[in-house]
C-alpha cells in the first residue's frame, strides 16, 4: 500500500476489512506515522464504544424468555409484568441504536468529537458522526436519560433521548439535519455541547 490508509483505518478498527486488506495496513503503518496515528485514533473510538456498551453485551440473557419471566412473577406477585416488558423495550432500542451506528460506520466514512462539559458532574460522551453529516451516534457514560439537539439557525431541534442501559445511553440519528452544533441536556439544563469541523 503506497497511499496512506484513509478510511481503511476505521474498517480496520471494525474489524471490516479481509486478511489480506489488514496486512497492507499493517505493513503501511509501520513506515508511516500518520497513518499509525489516525489507526491508533480509530482504535480508541471503537474501544470506547465497546466500552460504553460493555453493560449491554454482560447483561442477563433471560430476556429472550420474557414469557416464561412474566409468568413467574405473576405466579410470586414481586414484581409487576410492566417491569419485564418496559426491560425489553429498553433493552430492544439499545440494541437497535448499535446494530444502526455499526452498520453506519462500516458503510461510511466517519469521525468522532468529544462533548465539552457546560456543568459539573456531566458524565463522559462523545458524538460519532457521518462526514458526510447524514448521521451522529450519541454514546455518554450515564444510567440517566439525556435529550440529544441539535443547533440550526440558533434554534434548538431535538433529535431524541438516548437510550439507557445499565451505565451507559446510546442514541443512533439517521438524518441529524444540517446543525454542527449539538448539545445534551438533563431535562433543565444543557450540560454537554460539542462543535463538530465545518464540512
């Protein structure tokens, strides 16, 4: 590989290129500290994401059974079938948030940027986005909700709350309008905002 890797860094980070693609990134980045640099930052990314998500990947596989989990609660009377079944929701659009932002990523090219802190105790996040600024995925450390807006034209559209799971909250946009700016808010307060490059 004579070029330097461009967007073969992230697939790599993926997991997404083939033997032979990974070999010629391998030996490039050896003789190039660019490159090396920009693989090492798509690493991080992804080990991060996996990080935040390492709550959902240990959770209890049980809720493939929910009937048989409801009945046992009803039969003992401690704990009420809503329980189990708003579990599953929770648990159905985390899932669905990450199967979105990786089949984004492996499909685009993409970049991240983290949230600067407007007040304190705001947790880590970041904001993995499409260069192409068609979507951003929304990872923050937290077992609290927090709305996702964006800033257009000095105006505060909300893209969505981000899905809890454990100690983590993910939310995967598909079309996050035309805004650079995005902020997350605890309910009465902005507490997070990030500026991403203009395109």
């Amino acid at each position: 590989m004579t070029a330097h890797i461009g967007e073969s860094a992230e697939l790599y980070a993926l997991g997404a290129l083939s033997e032979d693609e990974r070999a010629q990134v391998d030996a490039h980045v050896v003789q190039c500290d660019a490159c090396a640099a920009r693989l090492g930052e798509a690493e991080r990314t992804v080990a991060a994401m996996e990080e935040t998500g390492s709550s959902a990947n240990r959770r209890p596989r049980a809720w493939r059974f929910p009937a048989a989990a409801v009945a046992a609660a009803f039969v003992l009377g401690l704990v009420p079938s809503g329980w189990f079944w708003s579990a599953q929701q929770r648990a159905n659009a985390y899932d669905a948030d990450r199967e979105g932002a990786l089949a984004a990523m492996v499909s685009s090219h993409f970049s991240h940027a983290q949230f600067q802190p407007l007040a304190a105790g705001a947790p880590k996040a970041k904001l993995i986005y499409a260069r192409s600024g068609r979507w951003v995925y929304a990872v923050a450390q937290t077992g609290k909700p927090l709305l996702l807006e964006v800033r257009e034209g000095g105006k505060a559209v909300p893209l969505g709350m981000l899905h809890v799971l454990g100690g983590s909250a993910e939310l995967f946009v598909r079309d996050a309008g035309t805004g650079r700016s995005f902020v997350l808010n605890d309910g009465r307060r902005d507490i997070e905002r990030v500026s991403l490059p203009a395109r």
